[in-house]
C-alpha cells in the first residue's frame, strides 16, 4: 500500500518543481491550487499530479474543504507546501505506516528542518511537530492561520523530518507574507482572548501538541511578547549557535511577533471606539 501527497500552491510555479521531485515515487500527488497566476498548474500537470482549484479564503476551510472533497486514491495523505521536500527517510517511515493492517493511529505529527540563509536553523527553529500524515476522514482543522488539527482518533509523532525553504521566493514575499498571517493572528487571538471560557489546554501535559497550544494561548496575554520571543529564541534555545544566519532570524521571528501585537491592539481600539 502507497500513500497520496496533497501540495497547496498559489504562484508556486519556482517552487513545485523540486517538491514533485521529491515526491516522485508517489503515485497519487494532488496540487490543490489557489488559481495561480503563473505556470503552478502547467508544472503540476507536467510532472503528472492532479490540479484540483479552488480560490483561497482561509487556512483552515481550505485544508477542511480539501480533506472533505478531494478524492484521494489511498487512505493515508501527507501534506507538503510547495517550498517543503519529502526525504527519503521519512518517505520510508511513513510507508511503512501506511502498509502496517495493526496501525490504529490516525494520524502522525511530523518535525521539519529550516532552511535560512543557506543552513539549517538547527537551534533557533528546531523541528516543531506539525500534524502533517493523516487518515483525512478522521481530520478537521481550526484556527484562519497556522491551523491546528482536531483528530478523531489516537495519533503519533514521526521520527523523521522534512525539509523547508520558508525564504526561497526571498526576504520581500517573506514580509509580505507574515503582514497577512500577523492580521490573521491577531484576529485569532483578539476572539480568544475575549471568548477564554471553557476548558484550555495544559502547559504540563505530556503530549507535546497539547503543550504548544498552550504556548500559544498564554503568548496572547504576555507582556513584551516580541522580545520575549527573540530571548527564547537567541539565548534559550541557544540561537546563537546558528551564526548570523540564526541572529537574522531571531529578529525576523520577533518583528512578527510585533506586528501581532500592535494590530492586536488596534482591533481593542476600534472595538473601544478610539481612534487608531
């Protein structure tokens, strides 16, 4: 038994190659694409994937639509972006999930390494567990950015890695990037912060997903949110072990979380009628 890819893309014509290369062995890849204006579908199509479209409204009705519509041709699915790369030893483990009849997990978080500046940001972004290898009729996801899964059924951790280019289209669409998930983000946890009721997830639980969202659902009400990410980051997980190159990304990482900051703040003025 193989498995099926899912690749989202929008404009990913520069991109999607080295993905599909990565995923040649497969024989189910499916481009889910945003109507990219560039070749994306052309690439696709030529490598032999399917091109299913539909235009972009957020992340989580996108990958619930395509969990829910998109006929896949095997039970399992991995789900890259285009500026991710399959490695050969995760595309092992992975298989042999899929061919194993006792597996009674679900689904299967995965790390990955990033790639800045031409090295691995080994310490300032070490591999974080992403769900990413699933059953899709056991899956929905939440959250309009960075959606977090809600699995119907036990899950996994993998123990290998894929690769990601999050800076391979350049610093100007990275910016350009994160200016749109930060407003999300900022909306995100505007609504959290102001519907907090009902049961959280824990800071000492001993599953690792459980503890990230946690992370995450403190991170709204902290004080000096931006260079607290920059010393977790720099000093805690020893970032500067990563040169400049993880200097660089330090700063990166926390203008971001700066720009979630300030909008969160301008959506509590404009809810309080006060000029922004």
């Amino acid at each position: 038994m193989s498995i099926s890819i899912l690749i989202l893309t929008l404009n990913e014509e520069a991109n999607l190659p080295g993905c599909l290369e990565s995923v040649r062995w497969c024989d189910d890849v499916v481009v889910l694409d945003s109507y990219s204006s560039d070749g994306t579908a052309r690439v696709a199509q030529a490598a032999g994937a399917r091109v299913v479209q539909r235009k972009f409204d957020n992340w989580a009705a996108h990958q619930n639509w395509a969990v829910e519509n998109i006929p896949f041709k095997h039970d399992w699915v991995f789900y890259l972006d285009a500026d991710e790369r399959m490695t050969p030893p995760l595309r092992d483990e992975v298989l042999a999930i899929a061919r194993d009849p006792a597996e009674q997990r679900v689904a299967f978080y995965c790390g990955r390494k990033n790639y800045f500046m031409g090295k691995w940001i080994r310490h300032a972004m070490p591999p974080g567990m992403i769900m990413r290898f699933f059953k899709p009729k056991h899956i929905r996801f939440e959250r309009l950015v960075n959606p977090t899964p809600v699995i119907s059924g036990p899950h996994g951790y993998l123990k290998n890695y894929f690769d990601h280019y999050n800076f391979s289209k350049g610093m100007t669409e990275w910016f350009d990037k994160h200016n749109k998930y930060s407003q999300l983000e900022a909306l995100q946890g505007f609504e959290q912060i102001k519907s907090s009721g009902g049961p959280q997830p824990s800071l000492f639980s001993s599953d690792p997903f459980e503890r990230r969202k946690a992370l995450k659902a403190l991170s709204f009400r902290l004080p000096l949110r931006a260079p607290l990410k920059f010393g977790y980051m720099y000093f805690f997980k020893l970032g500067f072990l990563d040169g400049s190159a993880g200097l660089t990304y330090c700063c990166l990482q926390a203008i971001y979380e700066y720009m979630i900051v300030v909008k969160m703040k301008e959506l509590r003025r404009r809810e309080a009628g006060l000029p922004v």
